[in-house]
C-alpha cells in the first residue's frame, strides 16, 4: 500500500457531463468523488497474529495498477504489512513485501514467475511466524525472510485483498483510463492459525469460497489515501458465479459490468525440484500431473543414467524416477518432456539441474561454524539442504569444559529458542537421529523443559539438567527414523524456558544400511520396488553380483516384523520377486535384503 508520486493530468471535460457530475453530487452527495477512479477493498473485521494466509486469485494485466493479497495492521501505527502484489504492468513476475516501523521500513522481493499471473487462476500463501515470513506460489515456497526486520511483525493484523491505482508511476507505470474497468478475480481464501509443533505447524481455522458477502467476516472499505488515485466504494466489490470480485472503474461507475467469469486452466505444469536420493531422483511439479504422461519413463531423460521406471505418487505432482547408472559424485540434469497436466496442457522440453543428496553420516555444529566433520549451522529456507528455524544463537567461552564429551567446541554452541531443524536425506533409509545437548544456563531440574518431536512419529519430553546435570553433555536418540518425504523434520517445543540444542547426528541405521550409502552403485547387491508407492502389490527387483542366498523382511515402522520372504540360492544378474501386501494396512514399510553377506534397505508406501 505504500508509494507516492506524480498525478496524472486530465482532459478538460465536455460542459455537458460537468453539469451530470454536478447534479450527481447534490442528489447523491456519497457518490461525489474527489479521485478521478473508484476502487475497492476487502477487510477481514477480525485481526489474526501469524498464521498462513492462502488466496486463489487472478489479477489484472493493466499498467499503471494492482490487484492485492496482503496483511495490514489498522490503524498502521506502528506500521505491519505483509504484501504479495502482482503488479499489472507485468506478465512474470509478482511482488513480496513486509513493511515495518524502521527507517528501512520497506523488505521488498520483486518474484520472476514461469507463467503470467494475469492469464489464469493460481494459488498463493504468507506464512507469517515469529521467526520468518514466507511467500509460497502453487503450494511451493518461493521466497522466505529470515532478517532482524521479522522481530517487528508482531501487531495482530487484518487480511486484506484490494484493488487501486497508484499515483507512482515508476512504481506502477503509466495508466491508460481507456483500459477501464479492470476487474481481479478471487475465488477463495483459507486461514490457518500458527500452531508450532502440530498439523505441520498451521491448523486450518475457516474456508471462504465467497458465494456471497459474508458481513459476519468481512467488511467493505471506503476510504483512500495519498498516491491512490481511487477512492474505494462498497459497489466496487461484487459476488458473481461464486468468485469475488474486486473492480476498478471510473468515477461515474462502480460494480461488475463484465462477462461470465472464465476458469480455465491455461499454463503446463513445470518444474520446481529434483532431488537425487541413492537409486532415485524426486522430481516436484507445479499442479497435479496426468498419470500416464507423468509415469511414462520416456518423457525423462538424465544425461549419463538411464530412467528405468517413473512413479506419480498421491499427491500427483511428485514423481519418483527409479534409476540405474547415477552417479551421485558428479553434476546431474534432468530433461522433462511430454508431460501433461490434468487439463491436458503439455510441457514443452524443460530442463532442471538436480540436486546431490548430503553425503552420510550428517553431522550438524547447530549455533557454530563446523569442525571435526560437523558442517556449519545453516537457516532454513525452501532451497536448503538443511537448516534451523528461529532461535538464538549462544556461545559459551572456550575456557568452559564440557563434561562426558571430546567434542567441547560442538557443545559450546547452541541455538536458543529454536523452532525447528529440517535435514534432507535419501528417503531409501532407515536412520538413527541423535541430538547434542547441554545445559549451560540452570543449575538444577524444572528450570528448562521441552518436547523434541520427529516429524509425526516420535516425541521425545527433555529436561537436560534431570538427566545430565550443569554443563555435562547428553546425547538422547531417535531410532528407527524413517522420511518417506526425504525429510527429517525435527520441532522444538517450549515447556519452561526455552529449547536449546547444540548439534544434530543422522546416521544409517544398522552396518548394512551404512554399507548401501557407502559403497559404489555395482558394489554389492542393488535392491529396489516399483511401483513405489503401491496399491496391494509390487515388485522387489534386486540385482546380485555373485550367486548366494537372498532373504528379503519386510517391517512396519515401529521396527515390527511383518513379512518375510526367504529365496533360498539365486543366480548372479537380475531378479524381481512379486510382493502381495493385500493383508496390511496403508502406511510406510521398510524392506530389507539379505545378499552377499550385506543388507541393503528400501522404504515403500503402501496407498489404497
């Protein structure tokens, strides 16, 4: 909303319509005007503090204006904004902004899009915390600000959606009333509250699908500003074949004079990631694929490995390549062609570098700079191999002796006040997470008490001192920790004081699992599953370098046995053994081979 500059002349107008414009205003005094166009605003009556705010909308390609989604706190004093902007003058790129009360008060990020935001429908969400506000576009992050600035958003604010024409036009660009009216389209909006440590930290608290004004939730603004060139009116916002319309018109018309509003999906699907795991390559898609384009390994091509199968799983835009030949120690493209959405729009050829997995065992010094093995702590944003969220960053003295530890310099760093650690992994594995921990503040128990919470599995209740005393070192460990997402995702949640950890341990579970990462593809019996996931049955493929006896168990993800399938002696070369998983339920299933005096480890997802 901010923005000053330079008005626009305007043409004397014909003696016929001035006297119009007269006798308007005198018979209807709350239509006279002072701003040469009408615009139109959308308020929330209540405030949320953080939280994600989730909007489908399109906005309008018109020049010299804006259609919005963004937070505001009312009265702006002292000033929280959240922005996103797409801004009319162009047809790839959005704005990200927050604004605060400092002299640098404005953060903006001007957002390089790979389609037009004006020619379609597509989704875009804040995530506002304590510690980092995040853009997201099509359900992916884009861009996240971590800065000294996010301690300062902390005023309840209202979530706002509005359209209007600036008076900057370096800003805005130059503005051609002729295009008038200019119309932006909402089709709903989703709020959930911020709740660290539950429901993947946001818990959805309502649905507009704006069928109709909703008086109990949102109010109608009429009001205006410096740099605006239009003054918002109720009439301005319009419900029509249940989409809201927010309209920016001339000073003598308000309100939706436009056709039956389109919803077509216009843009092919594209790609955001791929992540090499061990045998695999996670490639994540903009929308929901077509599955027989998605799963035609043909449409997929890594220079140097061959594409063996292609997997689209539930989610329909995440797809799994099976691979042979992947070389995780050199540099890796994918090409992706032929790939269609579920409205049939056909990617054209895309190519995307691929992303190595972080070698085995990780080691993390959280809060210091890495030696000994241990990489540097590192922020989390939606590129990172790993990362913290939120939290302080502590330092104790080198002179400190850590005790029942040689790794002193490792325990004298921590973050305070962590949120969360997120460490990317091959999803193939099974692992034990071990954390670094000290308790250097308090001197005695119930001072400093916390959960520890792995992804949605384990919950660990931590009270350093109770268990290891003042500044004595203490290492609790999750076991049998599997990431079918390729995703260690580690919460911190606050009891008494605050959590602090020092240092993160991921390791391989078992001497046979360590072997799998350690060793050269070709060293060692290979072992995989398609499909993966799979509904009822799939097929074990394993590859043996020399004859000997192959026995594959499957277990649940408590560590429980719930299969097993001795083979007996089998030839060296390839082999695929059919597995019928009808009597089990859905979930994540870990599948071991036995061969050649190694274990190898393969995680699948049974869906029905």
């Amino acid at each position: 909303m901010s923005g000053a500059g330079k008005g626009y002349s305007m043409k004397p107008l014909p003696v016929i319509v001035v006297f119009l414009i007269t006798v308007l205003c005198w018979s209807v005094p709350a239509r006279c005007q002072t701003k040469p166009y009408r615009g139109a605003e959308y308020r929330t009556i209540g405030t949320m503090t953080y939280g994600r705010f989730e909007v489908r909308m399109r906005s309008a390609q018109v020049s010299g204006m804006l259609a919005s989604f963004f937070t505001y706190f009312d009265p702006a004093n002292p000033w929280n904004e959240i922005d996103i902007e797409p801004m009319g003058r162009y047809s790839n790129e959005t704005q990200f902004n927050t604004i605060v009360p400092t002299q640098a008060n404005n953060h903006v990020q001007r957002q390089p899009l790979p389609f037009n935001p004006h020619a379609a429908f597509h989704v875009y969400a804040i995530e506002w915390t304590p510690d980092y506000v995040a853009w997201q576009v099509d359900s992916v992050e884009v861009f996240r600000q971590t800065g000294a600035h996010i301690a300062q958003l902390v005023q309840p604010q209202k979530l706002m959606m509005n359209i209007w024409q600036p008076s900057d036009v370096n800003w805005a660009g130059t503005f051609n009333p002729a295009e008038l009216p200019v119309y932006a389209y909402y089709d709903w909006i989703k709020y959930y509250a911020y709740t660290p440590g539950s429901n993947g930290s946001f818990t959805l608290q309502w649905t507009d699908d704006f069928t109709s004004f909703d008086a109990t939730r949102w109010q109608k603004a009429t009001h205006t500003w410096d740099g605006n060139n239009s003054q918002f009116v109720q009439d301005n916002v319009a419900f029509k074949d249940g989409y809201m319309i927010l309209c920016l018109t001339d000073n003598l018309h308000s309100g939706y004079s436009g056709a039956t509003i389109g919803d077509k999906d216009v843009d092919p699907p594209y790609l955001v990631s791929a992540r090499a795991s061990i045998h695999q390559i996670r490639v994540l898609f903009s929308e929901r694929l077509d599955n027989a384009s998605a799963q035609n390994a043909g449409n997929y091509i890594v220079p140097g490995a061959t594409v063996q199968a292609a997997s689209l799983l539930a989610d329909q835009r995440t797809v799994m390549l099976d691979m042979a030949g992947l070389n995780l120690s050199g540099s890796l493209s994918l090409i992706v062609v032929g790939v269609k959405d579920l409205s049939g729009n056909t990617m054209a050829a895309k190519s995307i570098k691929v992303v190595m997995p972080l070698p085995l065992p990780i080691r993390i010094d959280v809060g210091g700079t890495g030696s000994s093995g241990y990489r540097a702590d590192s922020v989390w944003n939606f590129s990172s191999d790993y990362g913290a969220v939120g939290g302080a960053i502590v330092q104790q003295p080198a002179t400190i002796d850590i005790a029942g530890t040689t790794e002193d310099d490792i325990f004298r760093s921590a973050r305070e006040g962590i949120s969360f650690y997120k460490i990317r992994v091959p999803a193939e594995l099974t692992y034990t997470v071990s954390l670094m921990l000290v308790e250097s503040k308090y001197q005695a128990a119930g001072k400093r008490v916390f959960d520890v919470k792995l992804g949605g599995s384990q919950t660990m209740h931590v009270d350093i001192y109770q268990q290891a005393g003042y500044n004595t070192a203490w290492q609790p460990v999750f076991r049998n920790v599997i990431a079918p997402d390729g995703l260690i995702d580690l919460t911190f949640a606050p009891v008494v004081d605050k959590p602090v950890v020092s240092g993160i341990s991921i390791e391989p579970l078992g001497d046979g699992v360590e072997g799998e990462t350690s060793n050269p593809r070709g060293a060692g019996p290979e072992f995989g599953t398609f499909p993966n996931p799979f509904n009822g049955t799939t097929n074990f493929r394993f590859s043996l370098s020399r004859g000997g006896a192959v026995t594959i168990q499957v277990f649940d993800i408590l560590g429980r046995r719930v299969s097993s399938l001795p083979l007996g002696y089998r030839e060296k070369g390839e082999h695929s053994v059919r597995w019928n998983a009808q009597n089990l339920a859905s979930g994540v299933y870990v599948c071991s081979l036995s061969a050649e005096g190694q274990f190898r480890s393969k995680r699948v997802l049974l869906a029905r």
